[in-house]
C-alpha cells in the first residue's frame, strides 16, 4: 500500500466526518493511523477548508470530564453558538495560553538574538505585535469591569 500524504488522509478524515461525528480513537481505529497521524490530518483538512474560503471547521467537542472528544465537521454560526458548540471558547482560553507562551520564548529571542540578523528583526517584530494584541485584550476586560 503507497504511503498516504497529509492531504489524502485530510481527505479521508473529511469523508468518515461527513458520516457523523467520531472520536479520535473511532478514527484510528477505523483508518490505522497512528495518534500523530490523525492529528496532522486534522489540521491538514482546517487548513484546507480555510484556504478554499470555506464556513466548514472540523471542530473538537468535549463530552464531559475524562470523556472522549467528538470531531466533527460544523459550519457557519453553529460553531460560534454557545449552546451548539463550545469548541471557539475553547479554542480562545487555548490561543490565550499559547500567546502568552510564545510572548515568553519571544521575550527571549528578542533579548538575546542580534536585532540586525532577520531571525532578531522577526522577534522583535512579533513581540512587539503580540505585546500590543495582549494590552487589547486587557483592555477588553477593564471595559466589561462595572464603573
């Protein structure tokens, strides 16, 4: 069997998904990938579906405490709407804790990396981006604080 690219298997994963919603091990299970490999098929189809311009995510629903995630295939406002899905507020707490990881690494690179190589220009460019995002969100929260 010819090994299966990361768009083939997105492809695959975009099939099994438009059946119904799976759990990881429900798509491991029924395409023997290994756990590596289904996560870069996951990414692969968000990033093709992006790319065409499309409203269709595959999303990840939490069941429950220590419960198994539902992929799925979720368009439009069903994605946004937080009695259909939980996933954008999810994914929102998770980019916040990743920014603020990347803002440390960042912190460093710009501190130690010479600002005249490209690798120092783009640190102390994206430092200064990321810095500026996280005071506006700051000040998202001072304007929901009651007066």
């Amino acid at each position: 069997m010819a090994r299966q690219t990361s768009a083939q298997r997105a492809e695959q994963l975009f099939d099994l998904l438009t059946d119904g919603d799976l759990t990881s091990a429900q798509i491991i299970d029924k395409t023997g990938w290994s756990y590596s490999q289904f996560l870069k098929a996951v990414q692969s189809l968000r990033d093709i579906l992006a790319a065409n311009g499309d409203v269709i995510s595959v999303v990840a629903e939490p069941q429950g405490g220590r419960e198994p995630w539902l992929y799925a295939l979720r368009a439009g406002k069903t994605i946004i709407n937080a009695e259909d899905s939980r996933w954008v507020i999810n994914r929102l707490g998770d980019a916040q804790r990743r920014v603020t990881t990347i803002l440390h690494v960042l912190q460093v690179a710009k501190e130690t990396l010479d600002g005249r190589t490209i690798e120092g220009k783009k640190a102390r460019i994206y430092h200064l981006h990321i810095t500026r995002a996280q005071e506006e969100i700051a000040m998202l929260a001072d304007d929901e604080m009651p007066a």
